[in-house]
C-alpha cells in the first residue's frame, strides 16, 4: 500500500512539476539484470493533458537488454500514436513525440525489479 501511495505522490508531482522539465524527446536507460520478478511503471505526462501509464511485468532472469524491449512495448502499447518508441543500443528506448503533440515528460513511479536501475533523461 506505501508503494502504492509513493508511486500516486510521484506522479502527481510529475504533473505539477511537468510543465517546467518537459522535452519532446526522452531517453530510458536500463541497467542490470532482474534478480527478482516485479513490475516498472513509467508515466508520460505532456504539457497539457492527462498522463498516460506504461505497466512493465518483468520475469526474474531478465536481462537488460530484455527489458529494454518489454519498456519499450509497454509504453509504445500505451502511446499508440502518439510517440515514437525505439530501443537504441541494446539497453536504451528513446522516447519522442510525433508531430503535433505537446512536449512531455516520463517519470518512474514504480521500480520493484530487485537489480534493475532506471535512469530517465532528456535528448
């Protein structure tokens, strides 16, 4: 339940905060193999508008390269459209919006991958 909250205050600050740190393009990095299963939660709040919400389940084993792909198929299953997702060497996914939409910004709100890092920075 605390994650749960944690994960909602994140969010909403991600939200508030937004409008001062969106880009129109984002760069996920992953690091380390899954020594635990568990789920990665990634939110792209634009500008204006509601924020979509990516869920990643993530197997145990899991390389980096793994879930580079699976954060990558989450968040271009949530997008639609909307953004252009790519994995780019390997453990990477680049994040950029299509022409007409708002600039954004991408917040981790949840990361229960024991091993895993996530670092999110803007191109």
């Amino acid at each position: 339940m605390g994650k749960l909250i944690l994960g909602l205050c994140l969010g909403l600050v991600a939200s508030v905060a937004g409008a001062d740190g969106v880009h129109n393009k984002w760069r996920v990095e992953i690091s380390g193999n899954a020594e635990s299963a568990g789920r990665i939660v990634l939110q792209l709040a634009p500008a204006e508008g509601d924020p979509l919400t990516a869920t990643v389940v993530v197997p145990k084993g899991r390389g980096e390269n793994g879930v580079a792909r699976d954060v990558r198929d989450a968040v271009q299953a949530a997008a639609g459209k909307r953004y252009s997702v790519e994995v780019d060497d390997g453990e990477d996914v680049l994040v950029k919006k299509h022409g007409g939409e708002r600039d954004f910004v991408i917040t981790v709100v949840e990361n229960s991958v024991q091993g895993v890092r996530i670092g999110v920075g803007n191109e």
